[in-house]
C-alpha cells in the first residue's frame, strides 16, 4: 500500500464516519426541534443562523428520516409508543425559524 492508497482510504473513511457522528447529532436534534424541547432550540440558537441551518438540513435529511423511522415509527409497529409525531420538512424549518428570529 502506497502513502497515497493510505491517505485516500483515511479521507474516505474519515468523510464517512464524520458524516454519521455529525448527521446522529443533528438528526436527533431536528427532532427534538419537532418536538418542541427547549434544550434543542437553545442547541440550534447556539450554533446556527438560517442559512447554515438549511445547509446542514438538505446534508443530513437521509438521517433524519432513518431516525424518524428508528426513534417513532418503529416503536409504534411493536407497541412501544401510543403516538407517533409527523415528519414534516416544512414543520421543522419553520420552528428553526421561529427558534432563529
């Protein structure tokens, strides 16, 4: 293995993992966001303007639907949870934006 062959897989790999660590936190933040949670709006205040917002929001939507499914749909198909919140793009640019004003 060349240092090259060595760099490339470190940048790939890294890129990935960054991806997944980055996209759990924001995912279970935006979430929360839908859900109302003080903390998450103070979290979204603290690191965000609308813009930086929505760039991260179109990166990670692919995790936000996998934790939608994982932490509301799912449980409700096994009889976990009574009520399953909707996912609504919309909804939850729209609280960022109320959050962020």
């Amino acid at each position: 293995m060349s240092d090259w062959e060595f760099w490339r897989y470190v940048l790939i790999i890294g890129s990935i993992l960054t991806y997944l660590c980055w996209g759990f936190v924001f995912a279970i933040q935006g979430l929360l966001l839908l859900h109302g949670r003080p903390e998450a709006v103070a979290w979204l205040k603290g690191r965000y303007t609308i813009k930086s917002f929505m760039r991260e929001l179109y990166a990670f939507m692919p995790m936000l639907f996998i934790f939608h499914f994982l932490l509301e749909v799912l449980p409700k198909m096994i009889g976990l949870e009574e009520a399953v919140i909707r996912f609504s793009v919309a909804d939850l640019i729209q609280r960022a934006e109320e959050a962020l004003a």
